[in-house]
C-alpha cells in the first residue's frame, strides 16, 4: 500500500513539474513570437 501511495505523490510531482515546464516554454514562445513579430513591423516600417 505505502509503495503505491508513494507513486502516486511521486506521478503528481511529475505531473505538476511537467505542467510548469510546459507554461514556462509556452511563454517563452509566446514572447519570442512577440519579438518576432516586433522586428518583422520595424522592417516593414523602414520599407
């Protein structure tokens, strides 16, 4: 029993470690769009 409880703590540290991992590079991606983005209007505006 304790070694199942002991899975199942350890499965939701990986899932909420997983999760963070994800928003965190989903941000990331987002900002780095957004620079794109930014750099791709200044161009333009140059042109």
């Amino acid at each position: 029993m304790s070694s199942d409880k002991d899975a199942r703590v350890l499965q939701d540290c990986f899932d909420y470690k997983t999760v963070d991992a994800v928003k965190i590079l989903l941000s990331f991606s987002v900002s780095v769009l957004k620079a794109f983005s930014i750099f791709n209007d200044r161009d333009s505006l140059l042109d």
